[in-house]
C-alpha cells in the first residue's frame, strides 16, 4: 500500500519536517526516517510505501520541525493510525493547530486515570460502506454528556440544522466517523462542534473560517482527515491538592507523614471533588542525621525513597511485631509536636525499623516480590546500601573521607555487599526498607487510581553533593561549581542549592541514560510529574565553590562577551574598576561606621580585599573563628560582590555580573558608560544566549519526554528566556501560572482568566508564603490586588478573611487552564473554623535562607479535617460551580 502524506504545517524560514516511523506502539527508536517536502504554504507531503517497509495493518508514526538551530520539536506524536485498509494507496491529511494542540496531553497515563469512568454513550447514526473520506478528530476531553458533531452544507451533512447534526464515535484517542461525498456537490462547507446530548442541541461551533471538502474523492482512494478541533470552553479541566508527604499528620502518625496518611488524603480528596494529589520529593535525603537533611531537593539518591516515609504501624502489624510501651510512648510524644523534628523522628524510626528487621530478616530475602523488585533495580539498590552503610560506619556522607571506597567500583562494591560479610544485615536492611516503601507507596497509588485520582510527583533539577550518584558517576557532574538561582524579587542575594552542576556533554553520549532511568524509575509511582526548574534544561545558573550565594553566578551553557566588545562600544576597559569590588572610604563608612577603621585593618589592602579574604567562604571562615563581630559579616559579603564584570574561563572573556544596575560600582560610573553597558547587558542576558539555550533544553527535554507516557509539567519560574513558552507548548508540557510571580515584567500580578489551557495556576508554591502569610507581609501590593485583580472597593482588610481566600480560590478555579493546584493552606483558609491560628507556621520554604528547615505539619490529623463536612462541602461546591 501506498501512504500520500499531507500534512498542514505553516513552517518559518529554515524549518524542515521529518516524518519517523516505528515498528512497534513500545519502540522508541525510528525503523525509518523520511524527510517531507515542501509542498505550498499550507502543506508538506511524502510518499510513504508500506509494502517495501514491511508494514501491515497498523502505521505507528510521529513527525517533528527541526529548525535553523538543530532543536528538534515533535508537532506530532508517535500516533497509531489503522491501515486494514484493501487499498492500493490512500491519502492522509493530518491538520496541526500550533497554539492549541491537547491530543498528546490526553494521551498520557494520567488521562487513562482520570477518565477510566467517563463514559461517552454511544452515538446511532449510519457510517458509509464505501467511505471517500474517513474523520479522525482530535478534541479536547469533554464531560460525557457531550459529543463531537459535524454540520455543514448540503443534504449529507444535513444543511447546517443545529438538532440533527452528524455525530462522530468516541475512540480511544479521539473520534471517528466515515463519510461519502461521491454524490454530494462540491464543495462542501463544514464545521466541528460540541453537541449536548441532553438538549439535544449543538451548544458550540469551532471558531474560524468554515472547513472545506474540495474533491468528492473516491472510495478505492479515501481520504483519512486527521483533525485538531478547539473547544475551549468545554475542555476538561481539573484541580489538585499540593503538600510534601512529611507535612501529612494522622492519628497513627509518628511525627511525620508517611505513605499511609496518602490513602486518607485521597478519600478526602474525592469527597472535595479534587482529581490530584502533588507530592514534593519522596527521595532520600538522610546525609548527616540532622534537620540539615530536611531539604527534600537534595536527595542522596534520585532512586531511592525515603526510609521516614516508611508506616512502621502498617510493617509491624504484617509481621506480627509488637512495639514496646517505651517506643509508644515516644511515638505519642513526637506526634503531638506541632512541627516535624526530625531528628527526633528519625531516630525512633530507625530504631524501630532495625528491631522489625531483625524479627523479619531471615524470611523476607526468601519472598519472591523481594527477589523481583531486587533483580529490577540492582543498578541502583546495591550502591545505594553500600552507600549508607559507610556514611553510617564513618558518620560521613562524604565519600571523599571514606578510608575505603572512596572512589567508586563497580566489582569492589558489589564483593562488599557479599552475604558473606559479617556487616551483611547492615547492608540488607536497606534493601528491606526499600522494599517496604516501594510496595506501600504502590498500595497507594493503586488505592487513588480505584478512586479516580492521580498521584504527581517531583522531578528535582539537582542530587546532593554527597550522593550515591555523585559517587558513582563523578563524570556526570562539575563537582567544582554549584547549581542555584539568580536573585529576584524573594531572595536578593539569589539561590545556592549547592548541588553539583551537570556534564551535559557527558550525559549525551549515551543519550542522557541517567535521565532517563530517572523518569522511568518516578513512572513506577506518579501519573504526573513537575519537573523542577526546568530552565535548568537549558542553562543553569553556576556558582564557584567558593561562593556562599547565588549573587556571583554565570549561566552555563553561555556564551561569554569578549572584553574588546567594550571598547568597540566606546568604553575604555579597565580590569580593577569593572572586575574588582567597588571600595572607597565614603562606602565603608555608610557600610561599616564605627568599624570602619577595624574592616580596612582586618580585610583591605591598597583599596580592595586581601587575597586571603577575597571569597565569601574566606569571610563566613574568619568570622566562624572570630564570631566577635560576626554581624559585620554579610556587609563584607555584598561589598565583595560589586562587581561589574565576571572573568570567564577563557582569557579576555568576561560574563556579566547579574543585576549589575544595582551595584554601587555601576552607579557610580559616567552615565554614558551606564547607557552601553545596560544595551550590552541586555544582549548578553536575554539575546544572545537565546539560540543556544533553545538548543541545548529542547534535546535535554525530548530525550525525557521519548521515556515517559506521563504528564509533564514545567516549573517555568524565574529569569524565564522568551523563547520558553513557545518551547513547552510545543514539547506538550503544561507551564505554570503564579499570580504573585506574573511572566511579564509590566504586570503587577497575573490573571488566571489569562491563563493558556496547557497550563497549571496556583495561588502559591512550596517556596513562597501562603495566601494568608502573604496578605499580612506585603500591605501594599495587597491594597492594589484588593482593588484592583478582587475588583472590591474601600481599604483591604488586615487580614486574609475566609471570604477573601474564598474569592482568589475561586478566580483560580474559574481559569481557563487545564489544572487548578493548591497548596492545602490555601485551600483550608477558605474556612475559618478549620484553618490554622498561626498563620507563620503554615510555611514550607524560605528560599532566602539556606539554614530553612523544612518541618511544616498539618495543624490537625487527616480523621479531623474529613470530619469537617461543611469544609469539604464547601470546596466541592466551589470546584463543581466551576466546571472543574
């Protein structure tokens, strides 16, 4: 058989089409590749032969744009068309909507969860035996009192009549109905709309320009018509539930929340009438044993779950194991505490876990689930308990002071973790652990998919310094710099998360297989996943290692700016005053006062920093030592960072220092040199670097994309390129939306009515304030969000009254955008009876201070919050008046 291959694609200068196509629904890799042709402004085709390729029955296919860059963008995705067809050749023409394209968004697992008991009811009406052309339609997911509809001109598509229009079938992965317009005159004018099945009526026409058949086409030929159609307002959207499983408290708790407490959370869920339940990572981060190791982003394995998380109540009671009056009474004692201490909760699991252990550790090696779950993950498990075993044996994550093993080996770690050592059970005990948390999260999961619920997990941008994986693969990463976040309006001095940044160079030669074990190793668990900082895809922001914050960070990848550009420029270049901080007296002075002369004694000479001071940790090191005026301390950092330019790796290449407008050096320079260093910063920051990073991420982000059939969401927040939207909506990736943190630098806040479909809005994340926190910290800004986005007259109250958050609630549900998501505060602070009095305690994170601990727990148990009907009532109110 024959395949003419037509596909509308309204392409810009340097864009190509490929058309790939496979053997199999599972096969990732292309058995052929074929570029198309460009055919006229509307189309590009290729003649596709099915005999010669082998292939028969069914045509597994995908096709992508690559641009003048090299970045690679699939336009659609590995679809499977029927070919059963007794045909020498048939036409396909496959329509691409580039602003609004859902089918590969409902195309994921999560969709299979969340619409496994929507039934559309079948539709009665007579299909051609000998059909010209053949409707496959793409259409948003819609509730099942509705059903796609053609109507148009003439007798077969019944002149337009809104009550009898053509109704399409329900398929799996989309809709479908066969015509013949061998008779009809042409040509015909149609539209695609929304019929109501209870009114009996059409209730909403496509927009745009009428289609057209233009050939009555023949049946030994037809015609396949592979639509997009956009039904806004009737396309499914839902809403989610965003808290870290350690923030869980129940009845049965142990000062923590663990995989257990997901199972009441999901049947209060159902009863709010929310589809989603958010988690932050559940990886393990145990690396000192203190609340150090709170900090759920910096994991000690990406493969690993975190032992904490581990219902103990739930192991103990399989096992027949009996805890002692002394362990219940800690047990009570740590869950009555209002926040997580986690090292008291740490412990008294830990003990817990080896007592279950020793009563269980002969039996379960012989379990058949055990001996599975260890063959499939081996790669990691071993070096992972190999791992803890020694940061255990030298109270040390840090492998580099390890007296054996420091430097990893594959045939040494796996001879360390023989049976036949004697330290085996310390060893073993992390494969038990494993193996619990792994089938208790999976009871879960598999509990809130019976329910109609999705699970969406976490996808951290960075590992822990002192991890499994750093050890193992050092190639992998730049141990020499740190990952973080520039500064902005929430942290002045930016972000150091202090993981190691990547060797992308070295993660693609096996096509980023470490990513991608990760996305396969998070699919075992969540039907969703939010990928954290996905900037970080294409560039992320480098800090030395002698930095303590973000401040003197550059991009990496980037291109660095020649220092003769600035003498092109007009401005004459000199090292000490653009590269050197800016230190006069009068500086000092207003700085440091009284102690003016003691900093120039102690740290300067000849005008600037000693060299033996001229890092922060130089300075946070004296000060540690000599603590005496330790509240001089960050002064002494900013004065450090006041620099104009960075020196780059290469000679005579400099970055620029990031919010070098509010330097004191730059201040202080003659305003036409201001003038051409602000255009040669925009430049370097926001047009430079634009080809490059789009390059970089897109292939980054198609080689996680090609591993996982789950939703992608993209914490899209930040310094944000202006590529970026284009970019995720055309890797199908919903972006997010945060009011408080509008994209546009003109807004003051976003509005949620303004949010695209393929996208999530929230009223806050994990790193900000809540709603109510927010209300009472920044009094200005309230006032006008008060006024002017809640359209309420008169002064803002002191505080966020349970009307007001019911109100921004509600804007958020009404949005256009495919997922409303909230942080369980937020939603909690729509009912004054229920809500938190300490409104301080309700935060997750503060990502200007690195010393945070993250131990924020729920203010009543799970059994307590469903007993509180009118709450939950309310809520599902809310989101049904939605349409949610």
């Amino acid at each position: 058989m024959i395949v003419n291959y037509f596909i509308q694609y309204f392409a810009h200068y340097g864009e190509g089409l490929v058309i790939k196509l496979y053997d199999s629904e599972e096969n990732t890799w292309p058995m052929h590749v074929q570029n198309l042709e460009y055919m006229n402004p509307q189309y590009w085709c290729g003649v596709l032969d099915l005999d010669e390729l082998d292939i028969k029955n069914q045509l597994f296919y995908s096709c992508s744009m690559i641009n003048n860059t090299g970045a690679e963008y699939v336009i659609v995705p590995k679809t499977n068309l029927d070919i059963k067809y007794k045909k020498k050749s048939i036409n396909v023409y496959q329509q691409i909507i580039q602003q609004a394209d859902w089918s590969a968004v409902y195309q994921t697992r999560a969709f299979d969860i969340l619409l496994k008991k929507q039934k559309h009811p079948p539709v009665k009406h007579k299909e051609a035996k000998k059909p010209t052309h053949i409707f496959k339609v793409m259409a948003p997911q819609m509730q099942a009192r509705y059903a796609v509809c053609i109507t148009g001109s003439g007798k077969l598509l019944n002149d337009w009549e809104k009550s009898n229009p053509l109704l399409l079938e329900k398929k799996k992965n989309g809709w479908a109905l066969k015509l013949s317009f061998a008779k009809e005159k042409i040509p015909v004018e149609y539209k695609l709309a929304v019929y109501d099945l209870e009114l009996k009526t059409i209730v909403y026409y496509e927009e745009g320009d009428n289609r057209l058949i233009t050939n009555g086409g023949d049946p030994e030929q037809p015609s396949i018509l592979i639509l997009n159609a956009a039904f806004d307002k009737y396309s499914w959207r839902g809403t989610g539930v965003n808290v870290p499983v350690f923030s869980l408290r129940s009845a049965n708790s142990w000062g923590i929340g663990d995989f257990s407490d997901l199972a009441l959370l999901t049947d209060w869920a159902l009863q709010a009438g929310i589809n989603m339940i958010q988690l932050l990572p559940v990886n393990d981060t145990t690396a000192t044993s203190t609340e150090k190791d709170s900090y759920p982003y910096s994991a000690i394995s990406p493969f690993a779950l975190h032992p904490l998380y581990l219902d103990l109540n739930k192991l103990a009671l399989n096992y027949g194991y009996l805890f002692s009056n002394e362990i219940k009474e800690s047990i009570k004692q740590v869950n009555e505490k209002k926040a997580v201490d986690y090292e008291s909760v740490l412990q008294l699991k830990t003990k817990a876990i080896k007592l279950i252990y020793a009563n269980d550790k002969n039996a379960f090696k012989d379990d058949f689930a055990f001996m599975e779950f260890f063959d499939v993950n081996r790669h990691w498990l071993v070096p992972y308990a190999v791992f803890c075993y020694l940061r255990d044996t030298y109270s040390s994550a840090d492998f580099n002071t390890w007296k054996q093993l420091a430097v990893y080996s594959e045939e040494a770690v796996q001879e360390f973790a023989s049976p036949d050592t004697p330290y085996y059970d310390e060893i073993c005990i992390h494969y038990y652990i494993q193996f619990h948390l792994h089938l208790q999260l999976k009871d879960a999961v598999d509990f809130a998919h019976k329910k109609g619920i999705i699970f969406k997990g976490d996808l951290p941008i960075g590992i822990g310094r002192h991890s499994v994986d750093s050890w193992m693969y050092p190639q992998l990463f730049h141990m020499d710099l740190q990952a973080g976040a520039p500064p902005d309006y929430y942290s002045k001095t930016g972000q150091n998360w202090n993981f190691p940044t990547y060797n992308w160079e070295a993660m693609s030669a096996d096509g980023y297989k470490w990513w991608r074990q990760r996305m396969e190793h998070l699919g075992n668990y969540f039907d969703a996943i939010r990928i954290d900082h996905v900037l970080g895809f294409f560039r992320i922001w480098s800090i030395p290692l002698s930095s303590i914050e973000g401040t003197l960070g550059f991009f990496q990848p980037v291109k660095a700016m020649r220092g003769s550009l600035l003498a092109e420029n007009g401005i004459h270049f000199n090292y000490d005053r653009f590269c050197k901080p800016y230190i006069t007296d009068h500086i000092l002075k207003d700085d440091f006062g009284d102690d003016m002369h003691w900093v120039k004694d102690t740290f300067m000479y000849a005008g600037n920093f000693k060299k033996e001071y001229t890092t922060q940790q130089a300075i946070v090191k004296f000060f540690k030592a000599n603590p005496q005026k330790k509240q001089l301390q960050n002064k002494l950092m900013d004065l450090l960072t006041d620099v104009i330019l960075l020196p780059a790796d290469k000679e005579d290449y400099y970055h620029f220092r990031i919010s070098m407008q509010q330097t004191r050096s730059y201040q202080h320079l003659p305003g036409f040199e201001k003038s051409i260093l602000d255009r040669l910063y925009e430049l370097y920051f926001f047009k430079d670097q634009n080809d490059l990073w789009e390059q970089e991420g897109v292939k980054k982000l198609e080689a996680l994309k090609s591993t996982t059939d789950m939703l992608l969401c993209a914490e899209d927040l930040g310094m944000i390129p202006e590529f970026m939207d284009r970019v995720l909506h055309q890797l199908y990736m919903l972006s997010l939306k945060v009011q408080r943190m509008p994209k546009k630098a003109t807004d003051h806040f976003s509005d949620p009515q303004k949010a695209p479909y393929l996208s999530v809005v929230t009223t806050a994340t994990h790193d900000m304030s809540t709603m109510r926190e927010w209300w009472e910290q920044e009094r200005e800004n309230i006032q006008s969000f008060f006024n002017e986005t809640l359209g309420h007259y008169g002064a803002a109250p002191f505080y966020c009254e349970p009307w007001i958050a019911t109100d921004i609630i509600n804007q958020h549900l009404q949005a256009p955008a495919m997922w409303a998501v909230f942080l369980l505060q937020d939603l909690l602070a729509i009912d004054g009876n229920i809500r938190s009095e300490n409104v301080r305690a309700e935060r997750i994170n503060n990502p200007a201070d690195p010393n945070h601990v993250w131990n924020y727990r729920m203010h009543l148990n799970l059994e307590d919050m469903m007993a509180h009907s009118e709450f939950t009532h309310k809520l599902k109110e809310m989101v049904l008046h939605s349409g949610r």
